[in-house]
C-alpha cells in the first residue's frame, strides 16, 4: 500500500507523508469500509480512494420517429403471469378490480369524476351489465384531449369492459370506433405515449372479443374502417398490427373472406390512402417473427392473387363499411359508381386495383423477410403464374386473363429486383419460368397490340433484367453472370424477336445499361444484333437502334461485330452490307447517310473507303451547298468518322491532315454551321493527337500552321465567339475547347 501512494503521490510529498495519507483515506471510509479490509480473505488491506461520483443525465431526447418506433402493441403474447379466470378477491369484476387499481394511480379531475359517477354503478357484474350504457357514455364523453392526464386510466377501463361484458360490448362498439376517431382528429396522432394506450386497449378489446369477431371479420372491418382509413399512415399500421390478430386466429374460410373483403374495398375506392392501408393490413397479416412469414402467409398470399371479379351482393356489403367514412360519398360520384348497378366492379378496374395493392404488399414483404426464410413467397408466386399459364383462357388469348398474367409476372419480377435479387432463393425456379413465359411472346392475336398484351411484354422483359441484374456477381442464390448470360444465349432468343419492334428497342435500351463482363456481351451479341438488323428497317426507330448498336459495340473487345459463321466470313457482314446499301439508296439521303456513317466502321475492314463514296456523295454535297443542315450535319459526321479512323493509322497523317482542310473549307462557305465548326475542332485534336504535339502550339507548325492562318483563323475565331454567347450549353462548352487550340 505504501509503494502505491508513493507512486502516486511520491514526486510531490515523498514517501514519508504517503503513509499518513493511506491512514487518512482509510479513516474517511468508515468503520464499515474497515471492517471489510480487515475480513478480506488474501489478507492484502484494500484501499478505497475516494473519488468524486460523476453525475450522468439519463435522458436522451427522441425525435417523435423514434418515440413512434418504441410503441409495443403485444398484448397477445405477454411474459408476465397469466391472471386466473375470476377477479382478485373483493372484487366482483374485472372492471371494479381496475378501477380500484386506477383510483390509487391517478388523481387526475377527470378521472376522480369519472370515478365518483361509475362506482355506484360497478359494485357487481350484474350491475355493470344493466349500466353498461350509462359507463359507456361516462367514458366517451371524457375522451378528448383537454383531459390528457386522464385518458391513460379511461382507455384502459375501455379495454377491461370488453373482458367483463363478451359480446354485450358489441352493441357499443361503433361508439367506442367513432370516440376513438374524434380522439384523433383532436391530436392525439401527435403524442406516441396517447397512441400507444390508445391501439393498447383496442388490441385488448379485439383480444377478449376475438371469438366474435373471427369468425365474422366483415362485421369487425366495418366497425373499425374509420380508424382503418385515417389519413395518418401511422394510424394505418396500428390498426394493421392491432387487427392482423384477428385474421391469424380465424378459420380459413373466414379469413380468406376477410382479406377479399379489404380488397373489394380497395377496388371501390381509386384513392392512394386507401390502398396503402389495406396493403399495410394484409401485410402484417403475412410477416411473422424473426424476419419471416406467418403460417397462413400463403393462403393470404392466394386469395390476393387469384380471386376472381366479386359479385353485386359483395360489393353492396363492402360499400356499408365505406359509407361511414367522410367523403365518400363525394368520392363515388366523383368516380361515376352507382351502388345500384351489377357492374360496380369491372373485370379491367378489379385486375388493376388488385394490381396496385399487390405491388404494395410485396414490397412491404420483401423488407420485412430474409432469404433463408423467403420459400413460401416465392413458391405461391410461381404457383400463381402458373396457374394462370395454365388457364383455358389464355389458350384463346383471352385479353382479361392476358392482363392478368401480365400483372403477376410484374409481381415476380418485382420480388427478384428487390435489393439486387437478395431475397432470391433459388434461380433455377426462375429460369424455368422465363422458359415458358418467352413462347407466349409470339403468340399471333391481336390481343398482344392491345394494351394487356403490352403490359405482359413489358412485365417478361423486366423479369428477364431483374434476372440478369441478379446475377452481376457470384452472391447469394447467384452463380455469377456467365450462368445468366448461358441461359439467355440458349433459350431467351424469341425474347430479342418478338412481333413489336417498339418493345424490342426498349428492351435492348434496358439492357445496353447493365454492367456485365466482356464474356457475357459476346454471349449475347447474336441475339442483339439480329434483333437490332429487325428495327433497322423501321424509319422512326433506326437512330435509337444504331445509337444502341453502336453502344454494344463498345462493350465488345475491339468495337467490332466480329462473329464468324462456319466459312469464316462474318456471320453479319451481308446483311449489314445490303442494310446499307438500301438505306443509301432510298429517298430520306440525310438520315440513312448518318446511320451508314455510325454503323460502317463496324463491318468493314478498311471503312476509310466507304466513307469516302458517302462524302462524295453528289446528292449529299448539294444538298449542304444549298445549307440544308441535315446533309452539313452527315458530312461533318463523316469526316468525324473517318478521322477518327485515320488517327489510328499512324502512316496516313497526310490524309487526315487533307481531310482538316476540306472540313475548313466547308466551314468557310458554312461559318454558322454549329455541327460543321464542331468536324474542325475534333479533326484538330485528332491531329494535335497524332503528332503529339500540344493544342495550344498547334497552329505554329509548320504543315498545319498555314491552313490556320489569316482570313480562315480570324473566321474560324469570329464563329466560336458568336457560340460563346449562344443559349445553347453544347455550343458555349465547344467555344471553350477551341480556346484551347489558340
């Protein structure tokens, strides 16, 4: 003990006063503290240095998201000890038993009121069945916000009635619903403590009444819609949690007749509010523990997919719940329904609408669960869509269940695209399903040019992408972009051919933004290009098809469609070639001449010279004479081309140096041509690049500094400052780059 305060204090007071500051800390313990140093059992003296307790603030503050985030509904799966069936002793119910409780807690003038008037009244249950209306009406008058203090106790007692009255609180219920909501719309909605008593004491009385109301969970959704329906999706995921008890303890039958009964609802009502909180409820019906699904998830899951269109007698009962709701009435006529007409629900109006909460449970589901336990999703899922690809209805191209195959697919594809195809259990699955989905693609009726054909094209292509992009890299149920690009090389050929050019375009641009590995594009670049070589054709789609060729090219080693067939000719030379020719023939020169120019370099082994019978096209060059900006525009993009071309060609300097001047020369006859300026800039850098030389001293050299001097520089200096001060960005950046030349 000595050596440690010397060591601590030694440097200031020696070793001599160490000892009388032991005896003086030690003596500051107590005599309780010495007690305990002397009965220590390794016989060492302990010493207790007295330092100063630091005093922390415990209280964190809270935004009101994470106040929201700490309210706990789970009242059905309590660890404390399960009370017996009968109250305590001295107590004649379980209402009388909570008041006494409550009475001793709060003191609050509300509740002291409260409690003066229903006492008499709550001596025996007896007495609190024949005064059952006069507790109601003494707590829903006393359910506002300017009694906050009190509304803890009086919500709970609100709960506690239920266990005592059973089935005589239902008469009630709608009272209780329409207090609540009045509760709400005061603010309420603005404190979690109050919300969190509040959907307590409703999950207490869904709890005690479960009996009744699972076995008819139409009549409890048509109590509880002004709740379901509030504005507030907080609210809305409450009474999601709250009622999501009652549909997993219900029948079957009852429950299946509960989730079509919210759907109908969702069909009625167009409005997104609506639709959100049903999704929410059907939700928290599936999601289970431990990031995974409810037992009865799948059953949910079937009902959502495969119902059919309801009948007049369903949608009149749906309409009862509704009605209870502010403006909705409005709502109706705004959306032209009439309760009296068989037809409420339309085939094409209930597809959509299912649609769209599908969509939304899904979504909710997929963050919810996690691969390991995602297999009942994805086995209902496939099972639907096979359902329906085995349904006589679309045998006979039935455009109702085209559309509803189409919307499934869309499901699918929206499950696998959720954070990268991480909730993907197996591809296998999926890969079998694209292979009988791509076939209904080239099903001939004219179902397929409607607009339910074009919802199940674009719902396979984007399951087709979600695939691919699933597979970017050896994760998960992944096995890596050479296993999807091996599978589309094989079987998804009609996907790239299908009758609507239009829908090919768009998915061969959805494609050309993937990031796949060199292996992968030259697996694919068959199918590309005899796709593209089918758009080609088609006046108002060959620029985005070139512009998209040209960009799988780059992808490509070398930028070439270099594909051999069996003779080692290149397999796409000859059509590319009599591509080509025909456009030049026709009668549209400017715009066939552009994509000749873009598509060329990528067939030929020497381009050079057939750019050079575009440029001297006679028809081409007259028409830039007259200044017909198309054919300036082809011509400049030429010459780009070709010197683009002749840059890599190191022995060809004179070329490209004669092939700058004819494009000043053009220039001169052209000074406010923005795409011919534009030619010369970029056959100057080419230049600039090929003798290495800096852009700032290129017009001092000796070959080139002729044909930048005089008339044409100051011309040439005089244009780019009229783009300087263009309203047009690209003009204003290229009148900066040609600063860089002089």
């Amino acid at each position: 003990v000595q050596s440690c305060w010397t060591c601590l204090d030694g440097p200031r007071n020696g070793g001599a006063s160490t000892n009388t500051m032991g005896k003086t800390k030690r003596r500051a313990a107590g005599e309780g503290m010495v007690a305990q140093e002397e009965s220590d059992s390794d016989g060492h003296e302990q010493v207790n240095v007295d330092v100063k307790t630091r005093k922390v603030n415990r209280f964190r503050f809270k935004t009101f998201a994470e106040r929201l985030a700490d309210v706990d509904l789970r009242v059905y799966r309590s660890a404390k000890q399960v009370s017996s069936s009968a109250p305590l002793d001295g107590n004649a119910s379980y209402f009388q038993e909570e008041l006494g409780r409550w009475r001793e807690l709060n003191t609050a003038g509300d509740f002291l009121s409260f409690a003066k008037e229903v006492f008499p009244l709550s001596q025996s249950l007896p007495q609190i069945l024949h005064h059952k209306d006069e507790i109601f009406d003494a707590i829903l008058s006393r359910l506002r916000m300017s009694a906050s203090l009190s509304l803890e106790p009086l919500l709970s007692l609100l709960g506690t009635l239920a266990r005592d009255l059973q089935t005589e609180y239902l008469p009630n219920f709608p009272r209780v619903v329409k207090g609540l909501s009045t509760l709400l719309d005061e603010g309420c909605n603005r404190v979690p403590e109050l919300l969190e008593v509040m959907f307590t004491s409703l999950c207490w009385i869904f709890k005690y009444l479960s009996r009744y109301f699972s076995n008819n969970l139409r009549v409890a959704l048509q109590y509880t819609a002004p709740l379901r329906y509030n504005e507030d999706g907080n609210i809305q995921k409450f009474m999601g949690d709250s009622m999501a008890f009652l549909f997993r303890t219900a029948k079957r039958q009852h429950m299946e007749a509960g989730v079509r009964c919210l759907m109908i609802e969702n069909a009625l009502a167009s409005h997104n509010a609506f639709t959100l909180s049903v999704s929410t409820m059907i939700a928290q019906i599936m999601t289970g523990i431990q990031h995974g699904l409810h037992s009865k998830a799948s059953s949910v899951l079937n009902v959502l997919l495969l119902s059919e269109k309801p009948n007049r007698d369903e949608v009149v009962q749906s309409l009862k719940a509704l009605t209870q709701l502010n403006g909705f009435q409005q709502h109706c006529q705004e959306a032209n329904f009439d309760v009296a007409s068989s037809s409420l629900v339309g085939e094409s109006r209930w597809i959509e609408r299912t649609a769209l909460l599908s969509q939304h449970v899904i979504e909710i589901i997929c963050t919810h669960i996690r691969r390991e336990k995602s297999m009942p999703l994805w086995q209902t899922l496939l099972e639907s869509v096979k359902t329906c690809l085995d349904a006589p209805a679309l045998k006979f191209c039935s455009s109702v269940q085209l559309r509803k195959l189409g919307e499934m697919v869309g499901l699918v594809a929206q499950a696998v695209e959720h954070r990268g195809g991480s909730r993907v259990v197996d591809y296998q699955d999926l890969f079998a399903l694209a292979r009988k989905l791509i076939p209904v693609l080239h099903m001939r009726n004219k179902a397929f040019l409607d607009q339910e054909g074009k919802i199940f094209v674009e719902n396979t292509q984007r399951l087709l992408l979600a695939i691919m992009k699933g597979h970017r890299k050896i994760a998960g149920a992944s096995p890596g972009p050479l296993a999807v690009a091996r599978e589309a090389q094989l079987h998804w050929a009609p996907a790239f051919t299908q009758p609507d050019p239009t829908l090919i375009v768009s998915f061969l641009r959805k494609l050309a933004d993937l990031d796949l590995p060199l292996r992968c594009w030259q697996m694919l670049e068959e199918h590309i290009v005899e796709s593209s070589m089918k758009c080609i054709v088609i006046e108002t789609l060959r620029e985005e098809v070139s512009v998209l060729l040209l960009s799988f090219c780059k992808k490509l080693q070398g930028g070439k469609l270099e594909k051999v067939d069996s003779n080692g000719t290149n397999k796409y030379e000859s059509k590319l070639t009599n591509t080509v020719g025909a456009l030049l023939l026709s009668n549209d020169i400017p715009e066939n001449v552009w994509f000749a120019v873009q598509i060329v370099p990528l067939i030929y082994p020497d381009p050079c010279s057939v750019i050079e019978q575009i440029l001297e096209n006679e028809e081409l060059r007259e028409n830039a004479a007259s200044g017909n900006c198309d054919a300036l525009a082809v011509l400049s993009q030429a010459r780009m081309t070709k010197g683009s071309l002749l840059s890599n060609q190191k022995g060809r300097i004179a070329d490209l140096v004669s092939l700058t001047e004819s494009s000043l020369q053009s220039y001169e006859s052209k000074p406010s041509s923005y795409p011919t300026a534009y030619s010369v800039v970029f056959l100057l850098s080419a230049v600039a690049k090929m003798l290495g030389l800096d852009p700032q001293t290129l017009w001092k050299d000796k070959t080139l500094g002729p044909m930048l001097q005089g008339r044409k520089l100051r011309q040439l200096l005089g244009c780019f400052s009229v783009f300087q001060s263009s309203s047009l960005r690209e003009e204003r950046c290229i009148s900066v780059k040609v600063a860089a030349f002089f």
